[in-house]
C-alpha cells in the first residue's frame, strides 16, 4: 500500500548531468563507445540518448578542475539495457574504445552488470535486469524487505560469445537504453539513510554493514545507492567537474507536492515551483524532482 511518506511506487530515474571540461570529446566518447545518439546539440551542452529518449546530459564547464580524491559525488551513472543482447553489444563498443577503462563484472542476480570509467573518471556501469520474479526477498525489521543480491563471476568473453549479436551492434542507437540506477559515494551511510529514506522518501532494499545503502520506489532493486567506500567522511562536495544533477520521475504535481511538504517538515530547503522540486543532499549533490518528459533538453 503506497503511503504518503513513499515516494510513488512508478518512480523513475531521469536523465543524468554530467559536467564535463571537454565537451566535444566527451560527447563524441559517450555515442562511439555506448552507441549514444545526440539528442540536442548546443554550444554549452549536448542530450544524449536512445531512440528519442535522452540519458545523459553534458555541460561544458572547462573552467572547473576534476574532483580531489575522496571527495562526495557520483561513484557511477547506470545504463540500463533492455536485452542481453543490446547490453553485450554495448560492452563490445565500450571494451574497444581506447578512452574507456574496464572496471570490472559481476552477477548481482537481479542483474547482470560491466563496468567502466569514462575518459574524465566518471563511473559507469551497463546491465541488464533478471525478470523481477526471480528475485529473492528476505523479511526484515518492521515488515520491510531486502532484496537478495551478490557479486558472483561474471566472464566478459563467455558473455558476449553468448548474447552478442550483429544486429544490436550495427543498429544500437534505435535500441532501448535508460537511465536504471544512480550510485554516489558520500561522508556516511547513516546520514545517508536519514536523507534518502526518511526525508526523501525511498524505501532501503539492502545494505552492507555501514559500508552502503541501497534504495528504491515500488520494488525495484535499487534506483539508488550511497556508498562510504572511497569518500567516507567527506563533507559537502566542492565545485567541480562531474556530477551536475541527478533527476528523479514521478507521475504528477501532487506528488510532487507531497514530497515538498515532507522536505519542509524534514528542515530541507528547497525550490519548488509546482511541476518540479530542486534540492541538494547533504554532500552538496543536486537533486529535482519533475513530472514528465519536457525538461531534460539544452535551456
């Protein structure tokens, strides 16, 4: 049963900013390696995407320096796949590409996941979900749920002589990608979960120790994680290269609202001006809320 206290339970997560200090190369790395198409082209910002649905938005801020090590922002972006096939081919383009550094796989077994770092250290992960009724669920505190997941061998080489197929490499752009998940790395997890989840809004689908935190709407895995892993104790982000904003969906205004009401109780600050609410977490990442697809494009 949805609560006024949840944030709804079709939440999704919109098109991920990226401030970026070389706009031209980076735009060109994100539609050669992951088959990005250019959705919009400005002089101060490029829309990427799929089939007519942007994913990942670059702002041109040359004149910002890359974030110090440890610092709070985005561990990475995760692009979600809609079949194997289009993932392997993704991973494919990706491995070639001499601006990417491969990171890792793993099964999560909600997921199937690879991992790599763009050519200015932002994280990025490409998977494919399970089928939702595979997943596993164990009973926790207080009626609330976590999800099973791992992190299980996952062969690049056995994967893609498995899924990859011509057709997924040659017509990518007119294939589904989507924002699934954002993952930051953040000072701690419990401050974290008070941000989250009891002010935000999200429900905690898993953890690890107090290490990370896994978040969602509606029963998905996660649409967000934090993590301590390389940041913990860092305080409020400075200005640099990197994340620009991560942007959360729901259905329409009132939830909109609700979520305004429940951050003014929370001692949040924010903007609202009724299609949509901007903020920031305790690191300094920017945050909004909107409704609908109008407003991911160049301003």
């Amino acid at each position: 049963m949805q609560t006024q206290d949840l944030l709804p339970t079709d939440t999704t997560m919109g098109t991920l900013t990226l401030r970026v200090g070389d706009l031209a190369a980076m735009s060109t790395y994100y539609r050669t390696a992951l088959g990005l198409a250019v959705l919009e082209d400005g002089m101060d910002a490029v829309v990427l995407g799929r089939r007519g649905s942007a994913v990942l938005r670059l702002e041109s801020a040359g004149h910002l320096r890359l974030p110090p090590p440890g610092q709070a922002g985005l561990f990475h972006t995760a692009l979600l796949f809609e079949e194997p096939a289009d993932l392997a081919a993704a991973v494919a383009s990706a491995g070639r590409h001499p601006l990417s550094t491969y990171v890792g796989s793993a099964d999560h077994l909600v997921s199937e996941a690879f991992y790599f770092t763009d050519p200015e250290g932002n994280g990025i992960e490409l998977y494919v979900d399970r089928p939702r009724e595979s997943w596993a669920w164990t009973p926790g505190d207080g009626g609330a749920r976590t999800v099973v997941m791992d992190s299980l061998p996952l062969p690049p080489r056995d994967y893609l002589e498995k899924h990859l197929t011509e057709d997924a490499m040659t017509q990518a752009e007119s294939r589904g990608a989507a924002v699934g998940h954002v993952h930051l790395q953040v000072g701690d997890v419990g401050t974290a979960h008070r941000f989250y989840v009891e002010a935000l809004g999200f429900e905690r689908t898993a953890g690890w120790h107090d290490q990370a935190l896994f978040v969602s709407a509606g029963g998905y895995h996660h649409h967000m994680a934090m993590n301590v892993w390389n940041s913990r104790g860092a305080g409020p982000r400075r200005d640099t290269l990197g994340l620009g904003e991560v942007l959360i969906r729901v259905p329409g205004a009132d939830e909109v609202a609700a979520l305004a009401d429940r951050l003014s109780v929370a001692g949040i600050e924010s903007r609202h001006t009724g299609e949509e609410l901007r903020f920031e977490d305790p690191w300094k990442n920017q945050l909004r809320v909107t409704t609908g697809p109008g407003a991911d494009g160049i301003a």
